[in-house]
C-alpha cells in the first residue's frame, strides 16, 4: 500500500460536499499508473483553505466510463476526462487542520499541484 497526496481545486469541484453526500467518487487518475487499489489518497484542497480535507481509499482504477453521477459537484462547465479511479471515503478533516505549512514542516516540498507519493513518516508524524 502506497499513501497519496493529490489536489483539489475548489475552483472546478466541490469536494467537501461530493464525499460528503456521495461517500463514493471517481477521480480524474489522469497519468498516474502506480497509484493501485488500496492505495491512501489524501486531498489536498488548494485556494483559500490549503490544507487536507479527505482520506480516501482507492477501490477500483483505470475506468474508462464514469459511472457516478457527481455532475451537481461540477463549479462551472468543466470536462474531466478518463481514466478515472473510484475513492472510497475514509475520513473527513476539518479545515485547516493540516495546512500547507505543517505538510512543509515534515518535508513535503514544493507545492502540490499534482499526484504525489509520501512516505510513511510523514504519515505518521502528522498522525493521519
């Protein structure tokens, strides 16, 4: 198993309220081939609030045919193309309660604006 943090821009999705009213979302995988099921994907919502809001776990991959319905969620008309993975929620954060900072301060560098794997210390030293 593999932890993930990938982004999330409140710009073109409303995360928060996706997982929170559907527990179950498709995910843009994009070019991401090493992400696997059971894989720990952290969201990382950018903007104002720049800090991890979902834990989630990766239950299925390489989807070609969306087949949940999250369209309410879209914010404006924005096209997300396949593949996709399904991401099983697990926990909800609150908001800035792993912030930007902290993720700095245990050696996450640079920002995080696509998929990235972390390591199990930095797991743990956040106590995710």
């Amino acid at each position: 198993m593999n932890y993930w943090i990938i982004p999330s821009n409140p710009k073109f999705y409303n995360t928060k309220d996706a997982f929170k009213d559907l527990k179950v979302v498709q995910w843009q995988q994009g070019r991401t081939k090493s992400i696997e099921i059971g894989d720990i994907i952290f969201i990382y919502e950018g903007g104002e609030n720049q800090s991890i809001i979902i834990k989630s776990e990766v239950i299925d991959k390489d989807i070609e045919r969306h087949f949940i319905d999250d369209e309410p969620y879209y914010v404006g008309q924005q096209t997300f193309n396949a593949p996709w993975m399904t991401l099983l929620l697990i926990k909800k954060y609150p908001d800035n309660l792993i912030t930007f900072d902290s993720l700095k301060a245990v050696g996450v560098k640079g920002n995080i604006q696509s998929p990235r794997r972390i390591d199990q210390k930095i797991i743990t030293q956040l106590n995710l």
